[in-house]
C-alpha cells in the first residue's frame, strides 16, 4: 500500500516537473522569437510584459490541449481576475453599469456641474475582436472622464470567436446610437459634441461606425463630432508595410498574431493565414487599385527606411481571395473606402507608436483624409508600442509613454 501510494506521488511530481519544463521551454522559444527594439519605451518591463503573456497563451494552449479549458476562455479567465485592476470610485465620478438596447456598456459622469452640457466620448475597447472587456478599460475611461470633464461609454461588445463580423460593429452602432438619442436628457451631454474612440481592434470599430453612420444617414441623429483611433487596425489587403517588416516579431502585437484576429473576426478560417501574409490573397487588379493608398511612397521618409521595396504584383490564389474578400470591405479595412465616403468623415485624432506593426495603417490613413480635406491631429508616440494604453496606472508596469498616450487624448477631446 506504502510502495502503491509512493509510487503514485512520484509520478504525480514528474508529471508536474514534465509540465513545468514543457511550459519553460515553450515561453523560451517564444522569447527567442521575439525582437525588443533599443529605442522602445522601458525595454525591461516590456520583457516583463511579453513573459506573462506568452505563459498565459502557452499554459492556455496547454489546458486546451489536455481537454480541460479552451485556450480563449483561459486567456480571458486570467486577464478577468489576476490581471484585474480594480478601484474604489473616485469623488467626483459617477460610475454606472446599463444596458443599450441588449448592449452592455458602463457610463462615467463627471458630478461636477457647469452651466453648460457636457462632451461625450462612446468608447470601444481593443483586444483583437477576441479579448477585452469593460473591465479592463475602466481605469483609462475614468481618466478620460475626470481630466476632460467628459461622460464616457465604454461598450461590452460581443466578441469572436463566438460571435463574427458584423456582430462587433453592430454592437458598437446600436449603442452608439442609443447614447446620441438620450444623451441630452439623461447625461446632460449635448449630442453634438459626441465623438466614437477606440483602440486597435475598437479603432477599427470607430472607423467604420463613422463610415456607416455616414453613409445612413437620416437626419434623426447627430453624427459622431470626431473619431478617436489610437494605433488602428486599418485593413486587410497589405501585412508587408514597412511596419510589418520592421516590427514583425516586436511585442506584444507580432506580424501573424494581426493576421489571426483579423481571421477571427471575419470568419474564423486560419486556414489562409500564411496567404494573407505572403500577400497572395489579392487580385492583380485590386492590388492596383489599392496601391494608391497603400504604396509605401506615402509615408514619411523615416518610416521607410531598411526595408524591402513594394512587392511585385504577382498571381493571387483565388480560393483564398474568396473565402476573405469580405474583409477587404471597408467595414472591416476602412483604409480602403472611397474618397467620397472618407470625404465626409468627422474631425480625427489618429495616435501611432513608433514599434508597432499596425504603424504605417494609422499614417497612411491620417493622410488618406488630410489629402481629403478632412480636419486630422495626428500624434506619434516614437518609443511606443502596440498596447501601450493599456499599461497607464498599474502600478511598477506602468510605461512612461502610456502617460503621454492619454495625455494626448485627453487634450484632443477637450477641444471638441
């Protein structure tokens, strides 16, 4: 019985010491994989950064494959309860939890009262269509609040995989809308002077939300007073910017993890990843017609440099181009909308960071419009990378850049 039991703790203690190896040297090979420019913001913390989320993805990976959890839910699991940052609410801040028409959201009121009605800013949070949550974002939305004097929404959309395009965007639609329609008589918020934000994945949702509700207009609803999009995800038709090839294995947002999300959020086929990245997913005529908007040529000089030339046009695989041409719609790439759609866009802020693949998308956008006439504040962050919002007031891991980020976007929203 003595010999049984023995027996049985040592191979319990060798399967955990087998894991714990496996586990190492899954996080080693990615570390090793992994690029932390000289230039970017707090090199050691980013370090820091890129272990626990590559342990948190491995480990996930790992309880996925041995049948007990999904590697999603896992990731989403951690971020909820051991990544959590929460606070007592602050005098002079009202927080409230509320559904819009089924939407979850979570409105911050400054209690301060003024003569006139306040600003008002519908927030949708990042994550790549998969992560992210209310949550998550309450420590950024109570900052914009309390320093601009602004009422802030930020909204719980459904998220992929359970959930795909449209379902993210109409989410962020329906309350949007709901917030212009009750903005005056439950906020005090004077509707026109409401603007659509996001980061990343929630950049690219604030975009085409002002696309469509421009393009729907009906007179019953202000549009969006301005568009704020800290580093956009921006389109679907180029992963070989000079940004990709120059911060394709930076952390936290590599080259093929873009890819995944957008597959994520479209329709969930991984199957073409490696397409959309060697480029073959494109029609020679799209391509073309594309290359006006996305020809490296109209970037700055700085952000070109040592690297590739443009690709030569080549052969597509048609198969693949059929199962993502819906994600060259703009609702998904609004980069690629047309001139008269971008025409009528609102007054942007468009923040990009120096060390982060979706760079070039932000600048070749921020052009788009200003070649368009439409009024643009562009911010470039030159030690930041990709998430670095997301690491403002948490303590020791809190980036010196992340101050600058919502600093910039707290002054942008005070002039609306």
């Amino acid at each position: 019985m003595y010999i049984g039991t023995a027996i049985l703790i040592i191979g319990f203690a060798a399967l955990i010491a087998a894991v714990c190896l496996l586990l190492v040297g899954l996080v080693y090979f990615q570390l090793m994989n992994s690029d932390i420019p000289p230039g970017v913001a707090s090199p050691a913390k980013l370090h820091v950064v890129h272990c626990v989320f590559v342990g948190i993805a491995v480990v996930g990976r790992i309880l996925e494959r041995l049948g007990l959890y999904d590697q999603v839910n896992f990731a989403r699991w951690f971020r909820a309860h051991i990544l959590a940052n929460k606070r007592p609410i602050p005098p002079g801040l009202r927080i409230k939890d509320m559904t819009f028409n089924g939407v979850p959201v979570r409105v911050y009121e400054p209690t301060a009262t003024s003569g006139e009605k306040k600003k008002g800013l519908v927030l949708f949070h990042g994550g790549g269509w998969v992560f992210g949550s209310i949550d998550d974002y309450d420590v950024v939305c109570r900052y914009i609040s309390m320093e601009s004097d602004t009422v802030v929404v930020s909204v719980g959309y459904r998220l992929a995989p359970e959930h795909r395009y449209p379902a993210h965007l109409d989410d962020c639609e329906v309350a949007t809308r709901q917030f212009l329609s009750i903005a005056a008589a439950d906020f005090r918020v004077d509707p026109r002077r409401v603007a659509v934000g996001g980061d990343s994945a929630g950049a690219n949702l604030a975009a085409a939300l002002c696309q469509r509700l421009a393009k729907t207009q009906d007179g019953n609803l202000p549009s969006p007073c301005a568009q704020v999009l800290i580093y956009p995800a921006l389109q679907m038709a180029d992963f070989n910017l000079p940004s990709y090839q120059q911060n394709h294995s930076v952390p936290i947002l590599f080259r093929g993890r873009i890819v995944f999300f957008f597959l994520q959020y479209l329709n969930g086929d991984m199957s073409v990843g490696q397409d959309l990245l060697d480029g073959t997913h494109v029609p020679a005529e799209l391509k073309l017609r594309y290359k006006k908007w996305l020809d490296p040529a109209n970037l700055p000089p700085q952000f070109r440099k040592g690297v590739k030339g443009q690709q030569v046009i080549s052969g597509h695989n048609g198969e693949v181009y059929h199962i993502i041409k819906q994600g060259l719609d703009p609702e998904i790439s609004p980069l690629l909308a047309e001139d008269d759609v971008l025409r009528i866009s609102p007054p942007t802020f468009i923040l990009t960071c120096e060390f982060d693949v979706l760079r070039d998308d932000g600048i070749l956008f921020q052009k788009r419009l200003k070649d368009l006439g439409v009024d643009v504040t562009w911010k470039h962050i030159s030690d930041g990378f990709h998430g670095i919002m997301s690491f403002f007031d948490v303590g020791w891991l809190t980036f010196q850049s992340s101050q600058k980020v919502m600093d910039s976007i707290v002054s942008y929203v005070k002039t609306l």
